[in-house]
C-alpha cells in the first residue's frame, strides 16, 4: 500500500489525539481511535484505559514524543515513535496502523520496544 503525504498526516493525527486523550484520562475519546479489533478485544474504554495505565505507562504519560518513519513491517503500516517514558528512558513505540473502509485511520496496536543506550558509550 502506498502511503500519501495525507496519509502521513492523518497517521499522525491519529496517534497525536490518542496521547491526548492518555493525557487527560479521556478513556473515551482514546479508545475512538483505536481499530474495530482493538475495540473488541477490550470491549470497552474503561477496560481499555486500565491496559493502557498498567502496560504502557510510555505511550499513557510520555515526557516527550518524537515521530520518526512510517514504515512496513509484515505488512502493516507501522509508525514508529520515539518516546520517553516517565522514568527518562527512551523506548520506541511501533503503532499499527489500520486504514478503514470510509478512509480514516485507526490504531490496531502498539508495540513497546527498549531503546539501548549502550550504543552511545
């Protein structure tokens, strides 16, 4: 699939409202953005928050976020995101993106991956 330049955008807008609404303990609004399989598995935005606040305390209270590339990883379209968590330690976030039938973008999981800061020593 080729990725438009309003892609990208969309993409990122996604990503950016969904960390908004982490921020603000909005459980609603963060698990709107989230795909129709997401939304199944946890059912409901409360369950959903909950797995956010004990699982991925980087993406629910990031002290920065920087995007990096939207890639393909077997076969999803996958931006990745340079975070850092609350304790100050650099992880990368691989979010699933999932584009829907009227065309918008939906976030169909989000991968935590460490960051080795031994590459700088």
């Amino acid at each position: 699939m080729e990725i438009t330049d309003s892609d990208r955008t969309a993409i990122r807008f996604v990503i950016e409202q969904q960390l908004h609404a982490f921020q603000h303990d909005n459980a609603d609004q963060a698990f709107a953005f989230a795909s129709p399989a997401i939304q199944a598995q946890f059912r409901n935005p409360q369950t959903f928050m909950r797995m956010v606040k004990s699982g991925y305390a980087p993406v629910y209270r990031p002290r920065s976020v920087i995007f990096e590339g939207i890639t393909t990883i077997e076969g999803n379209i996958t931006q990745i995101l340079l975070l850092l968590s609350p304790n100050g330690k650099p992880v990368r976030g691989l979010y699933l993106m999932e584009k829907q039938a009227n065309q918008t973008w939906k976030i169909n999981g989000c991968v935590l991956i460490p960051v080795d800061a031994d590459i700088f020593d």
